[in-house]
C-alpha cells in the first residue's frame, strides 16, 4: 500500500497553521492536496502517434531503406517479370513498414501505461492547464466563492506534479495585488521540493495570513469561522 501523503502529525500542523492564520483575519483560508489532478489519457496516444509516424522518416534519415531489386540482376527475364517482382517488393517494404510502426505504437502505449513515465512525456504546460483546472472546480465546489464577504483563498496542492495553484475570491483582487501571492507560493513550493510538505503548506498559509489581515483585520466578536480549517487529501481517482 502507497504511503499516504500526509501523516496524522502533518494533517495537525496545517489544520492548527489554518487556524492560527485565520486568527488575524476576517480571510477563509481553505488547504486542498490532490495526490495528481489528472490521468493524462492524451499523452500516449500523442506519443504513439508522433514515434510510430515519424519512424520512417527517422530510418531515411539514418541512410536505412528497403529499395526495390536492381533490374540487371535480372538477365534474362521479361520487363514484365521484373516489374512483378519491384511491385511485390515494394508491397513487402510498405507492409514492413506499417507492421513497424504499429510494434512502436503499442510498445509506446504500454511504456506510458508506467505512471512516472507517462508524467514525465506529458508537456509541463499540459499539466499547468490541468492543476489550474482542478483547483478552480474545487474552489467553487468547496463553496469558498460564498463566503461572507468573498475574502475566500484556497490552496491547492497536485502532489505528482508538484505544481501549486493558489485562487482567491473577488473581494480580494481589488485589495491586494496578485504578486503579493508569490512569496505564499514559492514557500509552498519550496516545501514540496524538500519533501516537507506540512512545513511548506505551514508557510505558505502564514504568509497568506500576514497578507490577508493588513488588507481584512480581524474584527473581535465578529469573525466566523465559515469553513472548515482541516486539509483535505484527495487520492488519485
């Protein structure tokens, strides 16, 4: 069994970071960590395609081709005998041909059918598009597009990409200036990177606090807690 991406210990330290963060603003800071935020299905078929039509072109280039018979090995035999024998040889070298690349496109398929591998032949932008995605739906799926005063920040995690994805609410963008948030994400990042992922979400959140409360300080007796403050682990459909 895959070990999980969170200990027990780890899913304490951001639940009490979100709520410690949360402390010093009227801000919903909401934690989402996908194990990967795709299946990729594309990126075989692309691959197979693109080895198995190339192929040919690649052995010409290499100076490998199958060409039909000179005709003066042939002495003695009609023009038609020999016109019989290049066709037949020209039919074999396409059949040749066909059968080799139908042998890479399967042997492509089943080599990405290998989840590591099929990640790393899938383009990074590819899998930007994707996590982008993702992180959206859940935004809107998890409802912080309802909060009261729509100061919601989710963060989101794809662990297999390593790609962070932070979206935040409306009432937000007006306040505070979208670069404010690099310094949240690379701490993210940067925590992903070293294999310490509680400590990167922990910073990450501390820094999205700091931001969030000089813009929406905290009211005393008037800061509801309207979402949950634990992270939640989605396994990989």
């Amino acid at each position: 069994m895959a070990e999980p991406i969170l200990s027990p210990a780890d899913l304490a330290a951001i639940e009490a970071a979100v709520r410690a963060g949360e402390a010093r603003t009227t801000g919903e800071i909401y934690c989402i960590i996908a194990e990967q935020s795709s299946d990729y299905h594309a990126t075989p078929l692309a691959w197979g395609a693109g080895v198995a039509l190339l192929a040919p072109a690649i052995l010409l280039a290499a100076g490998i081709q199958v060409t039909a018979p000179d005709v003066s090995m042939f002495g003695g035999w009609t023009a038609e005998q020999v016109e019989d024998v290049g066709e037949a040889t020209a039919r074999a070298a396409l059949v040749g041909t066909l059968l080799l690349q139908a042998a890479l496109f399967v042997g492509v398929l089943l080599l990405t059918a290998i989840r590591p591998v099929r990640l790393a032949l899938t383009p990074r932008g590819l899998k930007r598009d994707r996590v982008r995605q993702r992180a959206d739906e859940h935004f809107l799926a998890k409802n912080l597009h309802a909060t009261r005063e729509r100061t919601g920040v989710l963060i989101y995690v794809s662990a297999a990409e390593r790609m962070v994805e932070l979206v935040a609410d409306e009432g937000i963008h007006g306040d505070i200036d979208k670069g404010a948030w690099e310094r949240p994400v690379a701490a993210l990042v940067d925590g992903l990177k070293r294999g310490r992922v509680a400590e990167g979400f922990a910073g990450c959140i501390g820094l999205c606090a700091d931001i969030l409360a000089e813009r929406f300080p905290v009211r005393p007796g008037d800061n509801p807690n309207e979402l949950p403050d634990a992270v939640v682990v989605l396994p990989r459909a």
